[in-house]
C-alpha cells in the first residue's frame, strides 16, 4: 500500500529539532546513520514530514530523493502522523474472509479518514495490516493495545465510543 504524506500541517517544537540536531551531529561521521537517525527522528516527531526529512539531509548531507527512497521502503517509517488512538484493520486472508474489509470501509466513512491518514483532531490514525495473528478471532482490529475480534461492520460505532473522551 502506498504511503501517503499528511494534509495536517506540521508541528514541530525547539526541543524536538535541538534533540534531532544533537542526535545528527553526534552520528553523521558514522557510516550507515542513516537508518539510525530516521529511527531517532521518528521516535521524536512521531513521522518523518517533508520539515524532518530536510532537517536529516541537511544535517548528514544526503539528498532528500535518497532520504524518501529509503522512508517509503521500510515499513517502519511513516509519512503521515499517528494518531492518538490508532486504529489497524487486519486484511489479511482469514480476515477478509469474514468481513474485515467492510468494517474497515465503515471505519473509513465514520472518521472520514482512509488508510495511512490521521483525523483532523489528531485523535484516530487508520491503518490497514496483512495480519494480526489472531486469526481464531477473525475479523480482527486493534486500537492501541486493545484488540476487538469477531466483529461485525455495527461493532464499529460502539467501539469508536469507547474512545470518545
């Protein structure tokens, strides 16, 4: 599944970029930081928007054209950010089977939010998955840690209450 890059627009505080500026500077003679420092920028920002991504090249002096080759490669890495509660919606066989993707499409309309993005509020990521491991309980999504199985497309209402806070 492509990613996609977010619509919200990027916040980012001093703490963060000084916390990001000290971890480059204290690996960009290394060989291979790279990966380590998208690790760290990650943990930091939560995503690697377009402002990060040029903070990293500017401070190892990659170019950005490597910088996203390497972010939309690994799986890890996420253009868009998370949202407080994200939402992952099992695809895979067992689950499909039963259901998964029509609780995912009501998932979608509900948050008006497709897969990889993040609701305005900053409250729900969606995300689809290949597999939970769960598959005795298909259909299968998790919210966080929580993990919701036999489920049924009007099971999603209730569930979306339960984090309406």
């Amino acid at each position: 599944m492509a990613k996609t890059s977010s619509t919200l627009p990027f916040v980012g505080t001093p703490e963060q970029e000084a916390q990001l500026k000290q971890y480059i500077e204290e690996h960009k003679d290394q060989g291979g930081a790279l990966m380590p420092v998208l690790q760290k920028a990650q943990e930091i920002y939560g995503y690697l928007p377009v402002e990060v991504q040029q903070m990293v090249s500017d401070g190892l002096g990659v170019s950005m054209s490597e910088i996203y080759g390497v972010v939309t490669f690994y799986s890890q890495f996420s253009l868009a950010p998370k949202g407080k509660y994200k939402i992952s919606v099992c695809l895979g066989t067992a689950c499909y089977v039963k259901g998964s993707g029509d609780v995912f499409n009501r998932l979608s309309q509900r948050l008006g939010i497709t897969n990889g993005e993040c609701t305005q509020d900053g409250k729900f990521s969606l995300e689809a998955c290949r597999c939970i491991g769960a598959c005795g309980l298909a259909p299968v999504l998790t919210v966080n840690d929580d993990v919701y199985g036999r489920l049924v497309v009007d099971d999603v209402d209730e569930i979306l209450a339960k984090y309406a806070d």
